[in-house]
C-alpha cells in the first residue's frame, strides 16, 4: 500500500513539475519506497525466523524423547480424540434420545463406579506385569465399547456399555504416569508430565471441538440430530481403536530392579523395608483423601459442563464444543508454565496457588446470568485448576518408591472417580429440585467449598511431610535415585 501511494504521489509530480524537480522526486520517493519495503520484508522475515525457531525447538524437544514415549504420545493423541468427543457429545446424544436428566446422572455414576473399581487392581498389574500389554487392551476395548455407546439407545444397553467403558478407560488412566515415569529420568519427569497432560488436553480439543463442529455440519446437510450425534461418536469409537496400533511397536524394556525399599531385608539392609513401606503408604493415604474431596467437588460441575450452557444459555453444539476448547487451550498454556511456577515457590504451594486462583471464577461461573461473563470465569478456572495436574502427578512419582507407584496413581484415582460416582445423582437431585438457575448456583457454590478444604489439607499435609524431610534419615529416603 505504502509503495503504491508513493508511485501515484510520483505520477502527479511527472505531470506538474519541471524535469529537474520530478527527477529529484523520483530518486527521492523511490528510496523512501525501497526504505518502505525493506522494512515490511524485515518484519515478514523475523515472524517467518521466529516461526521457524518455535518448529526448530519443538522437533528438538521431540527428538530428545525416547522412542517409547514418542509411540505412547502417539497413541495417546489418537485415544484422546475420541475421549474428546465423548466427553462433549454423550450426555446430549442420551438427552436427544428423550430420557430425563436424570438418566445422564445415573450412567455418569455406573461408569465412574466401574472405573473406581478397576483401578486398585489395575495399579497392583501394574507394578507387576507389563504396561505395554495393560496399554493395548485399555485401547482396544476403551475404543470398542465407545462404538458400540454410539449405536445403543435402550437403557439397560446403555448402563451395560457404560460401565464397560468405565472399565477399560481405567487401563490409560492408571498407567500412563507409571509408564512415563519408567520410560524417563527424575529430571525430565515434571517437564514430560507437563507435556503429557497438554498432549492430553490438546486431542481433546481437537475432539471436542471437532466434533462438535462436525455434528452442527451434518444436521445441516439433512441428518437428524440422533444420527449425526450417533456418527460423531462412533468416529470417535474408530479413533481410540486406532491407538492400539502405535502401541504394538512399543519396545518392551526389561524388568527394572526395584529400589532398596522393595527388597526383602538382607545382611546388608536390616530395617529400611518397614521404615520405607510406611513412608509410602502414609503418602499414599494423604494423596488418597486429597483427591477423594477434590472429586466429591469436581463430580458436581465437570460432568455437566457442557448442558450447563446449553440450559442456561440456550446455544449451539458448535459453541459449546469451541467453548470447551478454549478452556482446553488455556489450560494446556497454564500447564506449560506450572514447572516455573514450581520450580521458585515449591511444588505443593504452586498446586495450593493454582487451585485457589480458580475459586472466584468458579463462584462468578455458577452465578452470572451473562453468557459473556459465563465464558470468560469458566475458562480462568479452567485453566488454573486443572493447571496443577502435572505437578501433583510428579509430587507422587517423587514421593513413592518406584515398587508402589502404580497402586499409588491407583488409588488417587480410585478416590477422585469415587467423588465423581457420589455426586452424580446428587447433581441431578439439585437440578431437578432447584430448576437451571439456582441449581447450578448451588453446585457451583458446593464445588467451591469442597476444592477450598482440598487445597488446605493438602498443603498442611505436605508441609508437615517437608518438615519431617529435615532429618537426615528421610533426606537420604527422598534423594535422587
């Protein structure tokens, strides 16, 4: 734009000033043109080198990763996806097929139930047997099981496939972090758990938002809502399946010796087994009763997000999956700037900051009446409360012996789901009894509540924990392998 104003200012000057002056206009304009010019190229070219810089980094981040890990992002991508449209779409596919809300209550807790189930003895294979095996079958069956959710519309099939997916969804759960943990040093483990956990939140952007757009295009183009809603989801189905695949090449690593904690006492070692074993089991149970209050709130709100705006607000597939990407992408940022956080005030004061940052907008979520005001409040807490995961999940890898993590990540996840089982019909009484408004208020206020002991508790518990590291004895129990 700048050189063609320069080239119309040079015409006028051709056509009203004598030779001397349009040549000396000339030589002028056409320098501040080529100035112009240059400048805009130099701009272009430092966005396209920055560009390039950020791929640079990326792929070297890449390729400083095993092979191991790179196949279980892989198939993890893949697997989320399909979660992801799950998790957005279901619960409105049951309300399109004409059962109350209720109903969405009751299959939210079938499945929560059967997973808090499986987990226990998923963490104790685990630390046991192979993570590749219990990987692949989670997959596969997980994958199947949401085919078949997609096609079925009695109730009794509905409960079925639901608790079997609540079953197999178990197998990821459990074993991912213990998998990453064995596939990696104490030092990459906050960052790897860092990219874990974005890994998993940006496939289920692409599956939430993706498939929400992609229900909204095929009612469009003449489909009933039940059927495009029915091939969203069986898309979705396909897509874990297809996780399977990248975890068949999986290099299964040989057995690794246990720490000192988990061998039985010898000539050389008369007591650490039992000193050891309670310091675990102690952590495990203060880990164990955090997560259990932060399920009991996270089972109010979470699950019902998504009919959250569409009752309030009345709007679209579209929006409500776009809007739970957002909250997604944000979170993934908060994610990546967790280990900064943790790295200058501690670990546990970076969950305890990160989760009662999320407090007011949690509140201003539950009461605002304004859809503007809606989204922005959901997506800070969004962000900022899930924003903690990954530092949790390396506080435990760090405090547990490698001989309990998997029944250590077990149980936390056990008690979270259990919160979840519990507050299902709990969630669906209020709704039903207090109507869309003053309902969700109520929840929202409960979840509130809830997170705020779970955070206190959790700090005091792990204070106290890092009081006791003082002494010699556990400082030598907590040192880097």
């Amino acid at each position: 734009m700048v050189i063609s104003i320069l080239q119309i200012t040079s015409f006028v000057l051709m056509s009203q000033a004598s030779d001397l002056a349009y040549a000396i206009c000339k030589v002028f304009l056409s320098t501040l043109g080529a100035a112009c010019y240059s400048r805009e190229a130099n701009a272009s070219g430092r966005r396209i080198n920055q560009t390039m810089r950020l791929l640079h980094q990326v792929s070297s981040e890449w390729n400083r990763l095993n092979r191991n890990i790179r196949l279980f992002f892989l198939a993890n991508l893949l697997y989320q996806i399909g979660t992801g449209m799950f998790s957005v779409l279901y619960n409105l596919y049951v309300q399109t097929l004409g059962y109350p809300d209720t109903m969405n209550g009751t299959l939210v807790s079938v499945q929560s139930f059967a997973t808090a189930l499986i987990f226990i003895p998923i963490g104790l294979l685990g630390d046991r047997t192979s993570h590749k095996l219990l990987l692949m079958t989670g997959a596969l069956f997980t994958g199947l099981s949401f085919m078949g959710r997609s096609l079925a519309s009695g109730e009794s099939a509905l409960i079925v496939l639901s608790a079997a997916a609540g079953l197999f969804a178990a197998f990821f759960q459990v074993i991912a972090v213990p998998f990453l943990a064995g596939n990696s040093d104490k030092k990459q483990r906050l960052k790897l758990f860092s990219y874990h956990f974005s890994l998993v939140l940006a496939a289920q952007v692409i599956g939430s938002s993706g498939g929400g757009y992609l229900a909204d295009v095929l009612q469009s183009a003449g489909w009933s809502k039940i059927q495009s809603l029915q091939a969203v989801l069986f898309t979705g189905g396909a897509a874990s399946v297809l996780a399977f695949v990248p975890l068949l090449l999986v290099r299964q690593k040989p057995a690794v010796q246990k720490d000192a904690s988990a061998a039985p006492p010898g000539p050389a070692q008369s007591h650490p087994l039992p000193s050891s074993a309670r310091e675990d089991w102690s952590a495990i149970a203060k880990f164990t009763l955090a997560q259990l209050i932060v399920g009991l709130g996270s089972g109010l709100v979470v699950p019902y997000l998504n009919l959250y705006f569409t009752n309030r607000f009345a709007v679209s597939l579209t929006a409500v999956g776009i809007l739970i990407s957002l909250g997604q992408v944000m979170t993934i940022v908060s994610m990546l700037i967790g280990p900064s956080l943790a790295s200058r005030v501690g670990p546990v004061k970076a969950v305890v900051l990160f989760q009662m940052m999320s407090l007011p907008f949690l509140l201003l979520t539950g009461f605002t009446n304004l859809f503007a005001v809606a989204c922005f409040s959901f997506l800070f807490r969004q962000a900022l409360m899930n924003a903690a995961n990954p530092i949790q999940s390396s506080i435990t890898v760090d405090r547990v012996s490698d001989a309990r993590r998997g029944i250590a990540n077990s149980m936390t996840q056990t008690a979270f789901m259990l919160g979840w089982a519990t507050m299902g019909p709990v969630q669906s009484h209020l709704l039903t009894a207090y109507g869309t408004y003053w309902g969700y208020a109520l929840t929202f206020s409960m979840t509130g509540i809830l997170y705020i002991s779970a955070s206190a508790i959790y700090y005091f518990m792990f204070n106290e924990r890092k009081q006791k590291s003082a002494s010699p004895q556990a400082a030598n129990q907590n040192a880097p392998a």
